[in-house]
C-alpha cells in the first residue's frame, strides 16, 4: 500500500524555509524519483514549507530517507532542531487520516447558571438631602 510521507521545514529568524526550498528542491525531488516515489508535492505556507512524497513501500522512504542528498538537505534546514518535521502522511492542514471521534458532551453540555439576584429598589422621593431631617 501507497504511503505518503512529508518533510515538513518552518521558517527561522536568519533564514527563511523557502530559500532552503530553492536550495533543495531540485536535489530532493531526483532523489525521490530515482528511488522510487509516484508523486510529489511541494507547498509553501507562511510559516514555511512542506515537501510531500508518495512511495509504494516504507522500505523505499527508508532508502530515500538514507540518501546522502537527503541528509544534507535536512542537515541545511533553516533550524533542524526545532524547525524541522518528518512524518508519515500529507503534511500542513491535511488533517489525520483517520477522523476524530467527538468525545462525548459533560452533562447537558453546559454551565450552570447563577440564580438572578435580588433587585435592590431605592426609592429617591424620601430622600432628604445631608443635613436636613426627613419629614414624613
């Protein structure tokens, strides 16, 4: 079965992922296809990019994954520390390939309300001004 993997790259303050994509694109791109892939896909969003690749089998990611150009293109990310990403599947907002369940709601789904609180009515007709006694 067909799985696809993605290289995802963000960007970092000196160096943005996209001038790592132009550095890379074409180096990655031949090793995939040498070894194997039967699509690829290149995205750029505005936090950096992804590079998704259809191989047949996980062997043939874990040659691609080995290749000397590979390797160096993600030791030539703008951050391979914290701004790189490799995964199995279809890589930005794709989304899981299995749904989420919804969790079921606490209750009736919602908060208990306060009891409304007492009114409190001032009555400014019997209301003598300070100093002045109150006649009734």
């Amino acid at each position: 079965m067909s799985e696809w993997w993605s290289i995802e790259v963000f960007d970092a303050s000196e160096l943005p992922a996209r001038r790592w994509k132009d550095s890379y694109q074409d180096d990655l791109t031949e090793a995939a296809l040498t070894n194997g892939a039967i699509e690829w896909a290149w995205h750029e969003h505005r936090y950096g990019v992804v590079f998704e690749v259809l191989f047949d089998s996980e062997a043939q990611w874990e040659v691609f994954r080995a290749l000397p150009a590979v390797r160096s293109a993600l030791d030539g990310a703008p951050d391979p520390v914290n701004g790189l990403i490799i995964y199995r599947g279809r890589g930005g907002g794709s989304g899981p390939r299995k749904p989420r369940k919804p969790k079921p709601a606490p209750g009736a789904s919602a908060v208990e309300l306060p009891e409304p609180a007492e009114e409190r009515v001032l009555h400014l007709s019997g209301v003598a001004p300070p100093g002045q006694v109150e006649v009734l």
